[in-house]
C-alpha cells in the first residue's frame, strides 16, 4: 500500500459574492476530488488548535500528523532548517519577508502594500538580502537569504518573546499597531527602519520601478521560533517518505520529520508552478521505494491572500487534473493499492484576504476498498453534511495509514 496526501494550502473558503456566492471548491471543475470524495471518506476537519494561530505552519504541522500544541515552536525556524542554516537550540530565529510600504514620512504611518514585492526573483532578493546583512551582520546576527520573498534572521544565543504580525495579515492596513513588540523588538525595529533608509536607491528598486514593479521598501520580520525537536516519520507512522513542495516552511516541517525533501524544477509557490513536475516526483518517489509522500501546492493560499479568485479557482482545477488524477493513474498502471488524503491546511478566504481557523473539508480514499456512501461532490458544504467532524486534525494521518 502506498500512502500520499495532496495538500492545496488555503484552498477552503467562505462563500464569496465576487463567484456568484459560491466558494472556490464549489465553482472550480475538479472531478477527480469529486470522485475519490463520493467513493471514500469524507468529513470536516479542524486543524488548527484552539487559541493557537492559524498560520500555515501549525496547520500543515497538523496535517502532517503531528499535534501543534506539542510540536510547534515557531515558523521562522522550520524554514531555517530547509535552508540549511545549522541552529542550536539557544538561537532564535525569525521570517524576513522583503515588503512594499508606502512612501510616508515616518515608517510608523506607512500602509502594507505588497508581502511579495510582486512575487521578487530570487536573484534580486538574494541581492537586497546580501548587502543588507553587509551593514547588519555580527558575531550574533545574520541574515539568510531564501527563495523570493521569505528569508530568515538568526540571532545567536538569544532571549525570545517578541510578539509580531504575518505582514499578509495587515494588506492594506497602517503598520502602526503590528510593529514588533517585546523581546528584540527594538533590534528588529531598527533594522527594519535602517533597511528602509538603505533600499530607496538600491539598483535593485530601480530596476524594478523602471519594470512597473513594486520596490523593496522594507524588512519586515515575523515568525519568531526556536528549533524545533519532530519525532521522526517513520519512527511515528512507520512510513519511509518524502515531500515535495516549493515552500521553504514545508520543506523544513519534512526534514524535521525525517522525510526527503524532493527539489522540482520549476516549482514556484504560485499559480505559475510546475504542477506535473511536482506529480512526476511524487510517483517517482512512491514506485523507487518510498511509502508515502506528502504533496504540498502554495498556489491557493496566495491567491487567496493576493484576491485573485478566477486564478484561486484555477488553481484548484489545476491541482486536480496535474497532480491527483496523475498520481492516481500513475499507481493503477503499476497495480500499487493506494490511500490519498485530501484537504487544505486553513482557509484563505478571498473576502479577508488571510487565513482562518475554520474546520477544513477532507477526504481519505483507498483503491482497495472504494465506499459509494460519500458526498457528491468536494466542497465545504458536501463535506459538512456528511455529519463526520474531526476536532483534531493531526490524528487524520492515523486514520490514513492505520486503518
């Protein structure tokens, strides 16, 4: 038996006026969801635990079958280790996301713009990071480069505490109120400040106004963390595995946990991503020997967060024909009996632009043992009148492996 789980981050969402009331699940054409939901087990699933915020990485923490409440330690620090930044567990770390502020006088009345600089090459991001950590580097502070937007701050044998905001959480809202507070917020303040000062006339920004794209006004650090201690996979479920995503907090949550990060060439995070590559790898990784994979795509969270629901939709359409329907095929064609778990990790519902705790719908199908019980379709709604409500979401690995 081989086991995969297709995880779409922020696919569920709310109804939405913009696509006719409906929600992106209810619109998109997926009939490959459609057909393992009406033939398997279908429900609502919450994965992130009461009180705890509903960033992707408690939930995917979740989905990956480990309880956040026991195993969450911060963000920034599950990215770290994908970029291969050696940690101790005295350092604490934090995400550096290159931002667009606007151009007000004082940094406090600046407006969030942009999380992404208009999803910023790596190269020119690589760049910015580089020669800031030029001007900001000591024995005890570093800055990382990573891939696009998502970087990484470490501080050596340091205090944690520092309460902070996702920057895809404020859109269109004053900084004021979300500038970091408590432990290191002067730090992090004022290296915040000093890049904005730094980056007006970088050749990077010009380049990019030049282009009618947005600049890199800003540091921006959230995510605060300390290295985290995962019980192996394998250990926990029994399972040798991979993960094949394009984000480097997903990478980091699989190597902690023991599994094989696969690398595909092409894959973005966004609407843009090599879909089938991301397929191919998971095949190929299930029929070379490994017994499960975990398939991570980014591309309707951003949309979500990015309003763009016709791209959310395809998103959604895409992941069904590139990369379930692929994967199913592949493994009838070799005789392998297989298991899928399908869900997101939280909603990123268009109207609000972020994400939420709410429950997610889920569906566990085995080849072998086909139900005809299930919901017509994949939506949030078929999902919810089947009546099965899991109140925790990281016990949905057992089910998928277990039984």
């Amino acid at each position: 038996m081989k086991y995969f789980v297709i995880l779409g981050d922020g696919m569920a969402d709310r109804p939405f006026a913009g696509l006719g009331g409906k929600t992106p699940l209810e619109v998109a054409n997926h009939p490959t969801m459609d057909y393992i939901a009406s033939r398997g087990v279908c429900g609502m699933a919450k994965t992130v635990p009461q009180g705890m915020p509903p960033g992707s990485d408690t939930a995917n923490l979740s989905a990956m079958g480990y309880d956040p409440k026991i195993y969450y330690t911060g963000r920034s620090p599950l990215e770290a280790v994908s970029m291969g930044i050696a940690l101790d567990l005295n350092d604490v770390t934090y995400r550096c996301n290159t931002v667009t502020l606007s151009d007000d006088e004082n940094y406090e009345d600046c407006t969030m713009i942009d999380y992404s600089c208009d999803e910023i090459t790596t190269a020119e991001s690589t760049q910015i990071i580089n020669d800031l950590n030029e001007v900001f580097k000591t024995e005890t502070l570093n800055l990382y480069p990573g891939i696009s937007y998502r970087h990484c701050l470490v501080l050596r044998d340091a205090k944690d505490g520092a309460k902070t905001t996702p920057p895809h959480d404020i859109l269109e809202q004053k900084i004021t109120d979300y500038l970091p507070k408590g432990q290191n917020s002067e730090l992090l303040l004022a290296m915040m400040k000093r890049s904005r000062e730094l980056l007006k006339d970088h050749p990077v920004n010009k380049s990019r106004i030049e282009r009618g794209l947005h600049p890199v006004s800003s540091l921006w650090f959230w995510g605060e963390g300390r290295k985290p201690n995962l019980t192996a996979f394998e250990q926990k479920y029994g399972k040798k595995g991979a993960v094949v995503s394009a984000v480097d907090l997903i990478k980091g949550i699989g190597i902690c946990a023991g599994l094989n990060s696969i690398d595909v060439e092409g894959a973005t995070g966004n609407i843009d991503t090599n879909f089938p590559g991301k397929a191919q790898a998971a095949i190929d990784a299930l029929l070379g020997g490994d017994d499960f994979v975990y398939v991570h795509m980014e591309a309707p969270d951003e949309c979500g967060h990015r309003f763009e629901p016709e791209n959310k939709v395809k998103a959604i359409e895409l992941i069904d024909q590139q990369v379930l329907k692929p994967m199913m095929d592949a493994l009838k064609a070799a005789g392998e009996d297989f298991s899928v778990l399908l869900m997101p990790d939280h909603p990123t519902p268009l109207e609000i632009r972020t994400h939420t705790a709410d429950p997610v719908p889920f569906v566990i199908y085995r080849s072998n043992a086909e139900t005809d019980n299930g919901p017509a379709r994949y939506t949030e709604a078929d999902a919810a009148s089947t009546g099965l409500y899991v109140d925790e979401g990281y016990t949905l690995m057992s089910k998928l492996i277990e039984a």
